[in-house]
C-alpha cells in the first residue's frame, strides 16, 4: 500500500503500533495497556509470560482483535478500519490450523486463489506452491493430505501457506510451542532461514527466551500488557531495563553490586553462574551448598549465599563437596550485567 | 495462560446458552468475553455482508413463521378462544371426558415402558457394539441402525403382520395390545439408546476406571461406581429424547392399537378425521405441547449436561478386542461374565430387531396358499376403492419429498450458518441464541400438531378468500418443516467444530468474507450435506403424522397409501399393503444408505 495523505512528517516505514489498547471487557485490566512499537524489516520477538497480551497484541495487529485506544498504521496510514483479508498480513498460528478439506498443496495455493486481476494463473501459482514447499524442506508434498502430517510438517506446510501471497508482514502467534525440544530448535533455523531468504518482515510471538534469541532481531519483553524493554537480544541480555526483564530473562539475582563484595552501590543481575566455586582456598565470598547436581554433563552447585538468597554457581572439573559444607566463591564478572542503565532501544 | 487459551478465549462458541466455554479458559475471562462489549474501532462489515445475514435470517424466520408457528398458534387459540372471547370451557369439556384421561394415561404409559426397556438393551449393545471390536461389528451396527430409519407406518404393518391371529408370534395374543405397541416402539428406539450412549462410551477415558481397579474395585464395582455414572448423562439424554418419540409417536400406534390403544396423538387425528370435533382436537394439540415442551426441557439440560461431561479419552484407544474366554497370561475375574451377558442381550435383540423386517418380507410374498410376487404386480393396478393405484402414490411421495427436501435443506442451511456464527456485540449473540431456540421447536411439536394446525390455520389465511388446505404444495411443505430441525442437527454441529481461527487463517490469506463462507465454512459443511439431504429425504418419504392432515383424497403419499390398505378388510388389501411397505422400507433404506456413503469419515451424527 502506497503512503496516503495521512501520513504525517514522522511517518514510519513498515509496521508502526501507537500507544494501542486492547480489551476484552468494557471494565477491568486491559490485555494491551498502551504499547508503542514499530518494525520496519528484521524479525521482532514479542518476549514475555504467559497471559502477558503480546497474542492479544498481534491478533489486533492482525484485524482480529478490535482497538480499544492507539493506532497500527503500515508506511504511516492507519489499517485500523481495513478488513483483515486485505491487510496483506500473513498468520501462523501455534498448531498450523491447516484446512483439514485440502491437501498440502491446496493449502498453500490457497491465498493465491483469490478474485480478480490479481490472481495468477494455474500454472503460475502451482510454480510457487512448488517453490514454497521446497523452500520449507517439503518438496514433492503437494499433493499429500495433511492428515498424514507429523507436527513440525504441518507447522511447514502452515509457514509456506503463510509466505505464499507475499505478505508485507508476517505475524506468527508461538508457532514453534507445540513442537517438541530438538524439532523447535531445527525448525526455528529454518523459520529464520526462510523469513531471511524471503526478506518478510515479521513479529514472533513467544514466551521461550531461546527461540526469540534464535529467530529475533529485536526483542520486545513484556509484561502485564505493558511493553519493558526493546532491543536486540545482546543488548537485552547485557542489560536488561529492570528487575522484571532480568527475571524473565533467567537472571538469578538482582542485587546492589555491593553485595558481591566490591563495587558501588549500582544494582546488578546475575545470570547463572555468575558465581564459581574458587579451585584455590580464597573466594570473594562464602556459600552454603544446598545441593550438587550435573547438567548436561558438567556440575552445577545450588549454594545459598548471604544477600543473595539461593543461586547456582559454576564447579570447576572433577570438584566434589558435600550438602551443607561452606564454599569460597569467586564472581565470573561477564555473566554480571548492570541493570537499568537503558542502553538505546527501540 | 497458554496461547490456546488466549487465542480461544474471545470467539466464544456464544449462541448455545448452556455451552461451557473451551477447556482451560479461566472462568472471569470468559464471563467478560461474554458479556463484553469490547468497543472499539476496527473494520466494519460491508454492506453486502450486512444485506446477506439480514436474508439469511429472514427466510428462515418467514418460512417457519407461515407454516410453523401460524399454524401451532392457529390450534392454540382454536383451544382457548371462541367467537373471539376467552373461553376455557372447551378444556373443560375435554378434561371431563374419561376419555382424555384415558389417553393421557395410555400415553405416559406406553412411552414410560418402551422407554425403560429400550434403555435397558440398549446399555448392554451400546457397551458391544461401540466399546468393543469384533469381526462384523460395522454390519451389526448398521442392521441395529435400520428401524430407526423406517417410516412409522412400515413399523407398524410389520408388527401387525408378525402379531396377527394366523402371524408367526399369533400365540402370543399381542396384537392391538399394549405389549404389542411397546414391542414396536422399542423396535424403532433401540438405535436411539445405542448409538446415544455408544458415542459417549467409546470415547470414556478407561483411566478413571483402572485407577478403580489398583485401588481394589472389582469390574462390577467399577462398572457401577465409575463407568455408569460417567455414563450417566449419556443416559439420560437418550431416556428422554426416547420418551419423546415414543410419546409423539403416530404412525406405528395408529396401525398397531387402533381405536383401543389410543394415545393423545392419535386421539388427534381421530377426533379431527372421524369425530369433526376440531375443538377438542385442538384443546389435546395443547396437551401435547405442553407434555413435549416439558421432555424438550429436560432433554436439553441434559444434552447440555452431557456435552460438559465430555472431552474424554480418544477414540481408538478406549475399544477393546470382544473376548468372551480368558486368553493365557490375562489374570482372572476380569469381568467376561458380564461381557457374556452383554453379548447374550445384544444378540437376542439384533435376533429380535431382524424378525419383523424378515416376516414381513415373507408375507409380502405369501399369495393365498402358495407363493408369489402377485401382490407386487398389484402395486401397478388401481384397487377398488381407491382413487390411485399404490405405484401413483409412490411417484407423489417421491416428488413431494424432493421438493420438501430442497426446501429443508434451504432453511436448514441458513439456520445452521447463521447459529453457527458467533458474533462479538452482545445483542447479536442473545440474537443468535433465540433464533436457536426458535427454530428448535418443531423437532418437539409433534407432527400431528403441524398437520391439524394447516388445516385450521389456510383455510382462508390472513382472511383471504383461499382455501390452500387443497393445495398440492401443502404436503411438501409440511413435510419440510418436519425435516428442517434434522437438517439444522445434522449441519449445525458440524459448523460449531470449525476452529474459529480456520476462518481467521483464511482472511489473514487475503479471503474475503465470502470467500472465506464458501471455502471453509462452506467446504466443511458439505461433508455432512450428503447426510442431511439423506436425513431429509427419508423423513419426507415416510412422513405421516403431519402428511395424514393435508394430503388429498386424490392424491395419497405412499404411507398413506399403507395405512389405508392396511385398513381395509381382505387379504388382497392386506397383501398388498405388506408388499407396499416393503417398498417403502426399501426407499428409505436405498436413500439413507446412499447419503451414509457420501459422509467424510468423522462427521457423527446424534439424532
């Protein structure tokens, strides 16, 4: 859609969310509390808990959910009073929702069926249903019914269905969730792959912090219907705007720097082992073991330290101590980030 | 909160006023979906969609209203109001009869028997031919499934010509008995029970009950303590929708009790055909909606019980090999005892359910002494008597039923679309939940009902100088209204099933509103079209309780046809209506059987 007369000076490029609200009643917590954001190419992973609104967020992004206060404009005209069908938004939901009445093939064709001028030829729109499929690693399926799929296919099949009309946005609602572990790591580089190769921009709904950093550019985190921080996954993880976002993150601890033993009063979160068990006798401070275990082969201790409450330090190979002993601990300072010291977002 | 919920959680499946909302959404969120209002801005509906739901409401509203709700009102008022004043003197002229009394009392009666015995087969064939797997089950179930879909009439020949003095069960002295009328019903209602209660045991989670057995119950504690009361509301829900047939039951009663046996639906029909007693008649009319009205309630709340008590186990999971002795390596005292007794019920009554459609064939066949295929050949001929030969009626059944047919199904469909809709203003969803309601009825209103109200209610309609009691478009018509309600249960549930984000899926592709009704909506109702269209064509054919009002002298449908023959003394007549029954039942077997294979797997229907 071309740039209209409403357009202002400061139109965006791309998606652009003004202060919108979503509720779901007339009284009571809105789901979307007045976020702003924009997306102009790239990837951008709404990050946050369950209930949190980032599913309302997009579902009124798409044209399913009404605006209850804000604006979603594309290139800077509002798209709040156009249909969803002509939005040019594509959708994916977690469990693909397939259309159980078509096969493979007519499933991705199917937004390339549409009325009038713009519809391509038989030909043509079975060329791109091949092109999509193989994009998506399911070459020659075209004409399997979808019945026959396993899950992480039928969440192929639904992104090639999603990609084929060439949407100028993408939304996709927790698609990777419904799979399981080594599936949802695969596919979410595939996922990257094919938005890359397409050049689709996109907004990734999701409450898995390794699936925003896999897929995202940017990551929105938010949290009771307010949007806390934007920003690339290494900024966030560097540092994150506040105790929540850390949180969220999986830091283990927000606390003043002071209580690491030296530093300033400026408060800190640790990440997972930000703490290690000292090999030598000295440590910056002491810990109480409350429980040793082995991750992924290597061992973990869960040590109970004065100020910081419960965390789980690092233990070098071959380290062997006993529930209840006391521990010298050293501070591994690049898993420490500062908190609240906002770095540019947006 | 997961994103199922989320996503699930404001298109609530709105419309069904006793539906629970989707599994897992917090209760408060789903109260404020449904009360909410959430205004706001987004896209409005065009024009067009606006104009289309606007007709999709009224024809179906107009059609009903003519010739259903006119009528019923027309016969109402026939009962309370005289000379245009209040009058409740013809109730209790009525109610002073001994004779009302009598046939209010035959009619719980009948209904109460037939519907206890038909339960209690039922459970057990519901536990073997839908919990258990056993080569040949699928044409069992299929045979089980056969009287429900005869015509009531054909029914009642059957059991005539199986209960006649001379009959093969002659010995018994049934015939025009009340043993003879509750044999027939539970014939024609025992499908009822077992594909009601079937559906809900084949999917019941079987952990619940061996969570009972490590806890120390035996199988029949746990058949009692846990799987009965699971079943429960299964149960129920049969029960009272097997009252209703049997309590509105015409047909078959008529045939099989005649004058004697007389139930509030027959005593209809008899005070309006032979006694000209309009009044009286329309006073029981009133009897009856009252009686129906308060089954349909209890049916209701206890389909709605049922439909909560639900989301069990799947499908497959649940069935179990039929295994009537101890394989090596099972333990003991697993319960086969009572497998074996379920399968010694279930056989009998499949045993009992073929012996009056294969007497009844073989009668057809028996010409005098001997045998022969002349009362067959006499189909084609005019008897005395008779205004048309038994072959003419069958060609005016057949084209009355495609033209109610096309009918039902035009305003079946656009019920089931528009109640299937679920809109997001709070006034187009109380909207949506009447007209549910509304259209709903005439499934309770017995036929016969329908059948006396025409007659009051088109001569002379809206005081034009017409008589349309003799119009020949009267019968089809009649005979849709009976069908609508099958049409609208059997498409309806499959619509509702549509994930509500299929549809968003397919706007989110760039398909318009209309678009997205054809090839989703649209393509996933048409799998159980084949089925209503089956459904409707073979409540038409064998339509009598409403068909007997208004068809012509002249022109008689086929059932009719039967019960006129079948009323007629001399074994040419009798001869003849047995192999005209035969020719009905196989109509109506041919039409069902056909749309049963057009049905996509996974589409049940619950009648």
């Amino acid at each position: 859609m071309s740039e209209t007369a409403s357009a202002g000076p400061g139109a965006a490029r791309g998606l652009e969310v003004r202060d919108l609200v979503v509720r779901y009643a007339a009284t009571g917590p809105a789901a979307v509390d007045g976020v702003s954001l924009a997306v102009a190419d790239g990837v951008l992973a709404l990050l946050g808990p369950s209930g949190c609104g980032k599913s309302s967020l997009l579902r009124a992004v798409a044209g399913l959910e009404p605006v209850a206060g804000g604006d979603v404009r594309w290139d800077g005209a509002s798209v709040v009073e156009v249909p969803v069908h002509r939005r040019g938004f594509g959708l994916l939901f977690q469990d693909g929702q397939l259309f159980p009445h078509r096969d493979v093939g007519g499933n991705v064709a199917y937004g390339l069926e549409g009325p009038g001028d713009a519809r391509p030829s038989r030909a043509t729109r079975r060329a791109r249903v091949a092109e999509l499929l193989e994009l998506v690693g399911l070459a020659g399926f075209a004409d399997r019914s979808v019945a026959t799929l396993s899950g992480g296919e039928r969440q192929r099949v639904a992104l090639a269905r999603a990609l084929a009309p060439r949407p100028r946005l993408l939304l996709l609602d927790e698609p990777l969730s419904a799979l399981d572990q080594g599936l949802r790591e695969r596919l979410a580089e595939d996922l990257r792959a094919a938005l890359a190769a397409t050049g689709t921009a996109a907004v990734l709904v999701t409450h898995d912090q390794d699936e925003a950093a896999a897929v995202a550019d940017r990551v929105a985190v938010m949290s009771a219907g307010r949007l806390l921080q934007v920003g690339t996954p290494t900024e966030l993880w560097r540092s994150p705007a506040g105790p929540e976002v850390a949180a969220f993150l999986g830091f283990e601890a927000v606390v003043p720097r002071a209580v690491l033993g030296a530093g300033d009063a400026a408060t800190v979160a640790l990440a997972p082992g930000a703490l290690v068990v000292a090999s030598s006798g000295a440590g910056t401070t002491d810990g109480r073991v409350v429980r040793v275990r082995a991750r992924r082969g290597r061992t973990e201790v869960l040590v109970s330290v004065q100020g910081l409450g419960v965390v789980t330090a690092a233990a070098p190979v071959g380290w062997t101590g006993s529930v209840g002993s006391s521990v010298p601990l050293v501070v591994d300072p690049d898993r420490v980030v500062p908190v609240g010291a906002r770095s540019a977002t947006g | 909160m997961t994103l199922r919920e989320e996503t699930a959680a404001p298109p609530l499946p709105v419309g069904v006023p006793s539906a629970s909302p989707p599994a897992g959404v917090p209760a408060a969120r789903a109260r404020a979906a449904r009360r909410g209002p959430a205004q706001g801005r987004g896209p409005r509906p065009s024009l067009a969609q606006v104009l289309g739901w606007t007709v999709a409401v009224l024809v179906p509203l107009v059609v009903l209203g003519m010739f259903f709700a006119w009528p019923v009102v027309a016969t109402v008022t026939r009962g309370f109001v005289a000379d245009g004043a209040l009058d409740l003197s013809g109730f209790g002229d009525v109610f002073a009869r001994p004779r009302t009394w009598r046939v209010i009392r035959q009619t719980l009666l009948q209904a109460s028997v037939a519907t206890v015995v038909a339960v209690g087969l039922g459970v057990p064939g519901a536990y073997v031919l839908h919990r258990c797997r056993f080569p040949g089950r699928d044409l069992v179930r299929a045979l089980v499934t056969v009287p429900f879909v005869l015509p009531t009439v054909v029914v009642g020949v059957a059991f005539r010509s199986l209960l006649v003095e001379g009959g093969p069960l002659g010995f018994l002295g049934w015939d025009g008995s009340l043993a003879g009328i509750v044999a027939a019903l539970v014939f024609f209602n025992y499908a009822v029970v077992v594909r009601t209660v079937g559906g809900t045991w084949a999917q019941l989670d079987e952990r619940p009950a061996q969570a009972a057995r490590s806890l120390g119950a035996s199988p029949g504690r746990v058949l009692r303590t846990v799987t009965l009361p699971a079943l429960a509301p299964a149960i129920a829900s049969a029960a009272s929708l097997v009252f209703l047939f049997c309590a509105t039951s015409f047909g078959t009663v008529l045939v099989l009790g005649g004058l004697r046996h007389g139930t509030v639906e027959t005593e209809i029909w008899i005070q309006t055909v032979q006694l000209l007693d309009l009044r009286a008649a329309a006073v029981l009319s009133v009897v009856q909606l009252v009686l129906v009205a308060s089954v349909l309630l209890v049916a209701g709340r206890l389909r709605a019980r049922r439909e909560r008590a639900l989301p069990l186990g799947t499908r497959r999971a649940s069935e179990r090999v039929l295994r009537l002795r101890r394989v090596p390596g099972t333990p003991r005292g697993e319960g086969r005892g009572g497998d074996v007794a379920a399968v010694v019920v279930t056989a009998l009554t499949v045993v009992a359910l073929a012996v009056p459609l294969v007497n009844l064939v073989v009668r057809s066949l028996r010409v005098g002494e001997g045998w022969g295929l002349a009362h067959y050949r006499a189909l084609a001929r005019r008897a005395d008597g008779m205004p048309v030969s038994v072959l003419d009626a069958t060609v005016t059944s057949v084209r009355a039923a495609l033209d109610a047919t096309v009918l039902a199904l035009v305003v079946g469909v656009l019920v089931a679309l528009v109640l299937s809709r679920r809109p997001r203003a709070a006034v187009g969803r109380r909207a949506v939940s009447v007209l549910d309601a509304v259209v709903m009825l005439p499934l309770g209103v017995s036929a016969v009902t329908v059948g006396l109200g025409f007659l009051l209610a088109l001569h002379r309609p809206f005081g034009l100088d017409l008589d349309l009691r003799t119009s020949p478009l009267l019968v089809p018509v009649a005979q849709a209204v009976v069908a609508v309600p099958l049409v609208v249960r059997t498409v309806l549930p499959v619509l509702r099933s549509v994930d509500p984000r299929l549809p968003q899926v397919a706007a989110t592709l760039g398909a318009g509103p209309g678009r997205v009704l054809r090839t989703v909506d649209g393509a996933l109702a048409a799998r159980a079209g084949g089925l209503a269209v089956g459904f409707a064509l073979a409540a038409s054919l064998g339509e009598f309780g409403a068909t007997s009002f208004v068809a012509r002298a002249d022109a008689p449908t086929l059932p009719v046809m039967v019960y006129r023959l079948i009323g007629r003394p001399g074994a040419e007549s009798y001869g003849q209506a047995l192999a005209a029954s035969v020719l009905l039942a196989v109509l109506t077997a041919v039409v069902i059987a056909a749309c049963e294979r057009l049905r996509a797997p996974g589409t049940v229907s619950d009648w």
